[in-house]
C-alpha cells in the first residue's frame, strides 16, 4: 500500500499590514477561509497577515495567489461569498473547487423539443440547486444559460405536476428609453422586456400551448410592479434580470414567496440600469442571504458563456478591464 502522501505549506505575507482589509478578507468568523478550506480541502492559519495553508502541493500554492488577489481587492470592495466564488474560477484552482459532477440523467429536462441538460460543471451545479432549493439565485454575465435553464426546469415542473402554475417576473426598467413614449397600454409598453422569457416558453412548449396555457392563467409573465399584494401558492416563480430590482422591490418579491412554490432569481451584477443613486437588490440579496439554509446559489463566469464564441471572448475583455 503507498504511504500517504505529506501535505504541503505554503508560507507567505499579506502587505501591507493593515486590520481593517484583513477582517474584510477573512469575513464574519473568518467565513471567508472556512469557505475556501472547504472549496479545496486545505487547512489555512494566520497570525495577523502572517498567513500558512497545508494541503496537497498541486493546491497550496494557487491557494495562497488567491488569497493574496482577495487581499489586493480589499482596499477596494467587500470580500464576500461571491468573490470568493469568483476568484476561484478564475484562478488554477477553478476544476479542483468544484463539487463532483451530477450524473446526467439525475438532471435532463423533458420538454417538446426533447431533453435538456446542463453544460458544464456550473449548468449541471445550477438544476441541481434549482431542484433541491426552494429559493435559487443565478448570477452571472449574458449568454451562460440562467434564464433558459430556469425557464426549462420551471416547464418540468410543470409537466410533472409538482407545481400549478409558472409565474415569470421583470423589472420593466428604462435603459436608456423612456416607456411613455412608447405606443400602447403598460402591458403592451412592457412586453418587449419579458420577450426572452417568452421565446424560451414557445422553445419548449410550443406557440399554441403557450397562448392555451396563458389563457387559463395557468402561465403569467408580469412586470414587478405586479406582484405587489400577492402570495403566490404551488407555482414556479422566475425573477428575470434582478440586478434591476431596488432593495424595496426584491424584499417585496421575496416576501410573495408561498407554500409549495419554487423561486428562481437571475440576473447579472455587472449590468445594472438603475440610477446610480439606488442600490441594485440582487447584490444586496447575495449578501443578505448568502449563508441562509434553504436557499442556493450559482455563480456563472466568462468560461460558461454558451453562445457565440465571440460573445466570451467579449464578456472576458470586459471582467478584465473591470478587474483592472
């Protein structure tokens, strides 16, 4: 029988010296390296900003440039979850952070136009959550799938009778354009903004069912504005493009939540059309509800773009001048 092998250590300094970026990198309870020990199997100790990591020698080392690119973001934004997530991605370390893949057939979807799995390890970790979680977050740039896969396991649902009816929801928010010069009702003025949402219904169930279904109210596409009031029981509830939202809106939607229902939130961080003014309420539902039982969430990244391959290519270009 081999020996086993002895972990590695990696020593190192983070400087400048400072209390203050180093509780935001470590986090409430030092959260943030409970997170990353866990993500990558090592042990990680310091002493101020004296900092060891012990594990596999293929791991410490790319863990301690995470820990020092963590450290250089200090100076500058909170350390949360969700940058932790995202510089592992991003890091060497991005195939040994992830969980261990979900069988195929554990997560296809059956709709009309046949079976649907995720592609990738980030797809298949986002239906898994979906269908384990009553509450789900998927955030990430254009292109990655969030609002399709939702769309899809919501149309599942649906087929298999575990919910009664599909609930999809937008922030109707005006990027550039005024509504009220636009022809038509607030109905008709806020279509154009649900038009994904629709396209992947039609996708998956077909033109005909869509429109029978919607007549019975059995499917509904809504703006925000009218969910106010409401307490949505057995449905499958989709919240499209929430970095959109403000933190009063997306508590109020959060609050329509109901018994038997499951809830989907999608939305990109970095595309918000919000006056600069308002705080977008995703971003600060990630960070209220981050460590929350019952509730999940999935980071896309550039890598998991499924479009063009120049769509990638763009949405790297911009992370990077971002990160710059």
């Amino acid at each position: 029988m081999a020996a086993e092998e002895t972990p590695a250590t990696a020593d190192f300094l983070l400087e400048p010296a400072d209390n203050a970026r180093l509780a935001n990198l470590c986090g409430q309870f030092d959260e943030n390296l409970r997170h990353l020990e866990q993500r990558l199997g090592i042990e990680i100790n310091n002493r101020g900003n004296q900092f060891r990591v012990i594990g596999p020698a293929e791991t410490v080392q790319a863990a301690a440039e995470v820990l020092k690119g963590l450290y250089a973001l200090t100076g500058k934004e909170r350390i949360s979850r969700e940058s932790v997530h995202l510089s592992l991605s991003q890091s060497a370390l991005a195939e040994r952070a992830q969980p261990a893949p979900l069988a195929d057939d554990e997560l296809a979807l059956d709709t009309k136009q046949g079976r649907i799995r995720g592609r990738g390890a980030n797809q298949r970790r986002y239906l898994h959550n979906i269908a384990s979680h009553d509450l789900n977050f998927g955030i990430g740039p254009a292109g990655t799938g969030k609002t399709y896969l939702a769309v899809a396991s919501a149309v599942s649902a649906l087929n298999r009778d575990e919910v009664r009816r599909l609930v999809l929801v937008r922030p109707a928010v005006e990027a550039g354009e005024r509504l009220g010069f636009l022809p038509g009702d607030l109905t008709q003025k806020v279509d154009p903004y649900l038009r994904p949402i629709y396209d992947a219904l039609y996708e998956m169930l077909g033109f005909e069912r869509v429109m029978r279904l919607m007549e019975r109210s059995v499917i509904e596409v809504a703006p925000l504005a009218f969910m106010r009031g409401r307490t949505l029981n057995e449905a499958f509830i989709i919240l499209d493009e929430a970095q959109n939202t403000t933190v009063e809106q997306m508590k109020m939607f959060l609050t329509r939540i109901g018994f038997g229902s499951r809830t989907v939130v999608t939305g990109d961080i970095t595309q918000v059309d919000l006056p600069r003014v308002q705080r977008s309420g995703l971003r600060d539902a990630v960070e209220l509800l981050r460590d929350m039982p019952g509730v999940s969430f999935t980071f896309f990244n550039a890598a998991d773009v499924v479009r063009h391959p120049l769509v990638q290519r763009i949405v790297t270009a911009y992370e990077q001048r971002d990160k710059d």
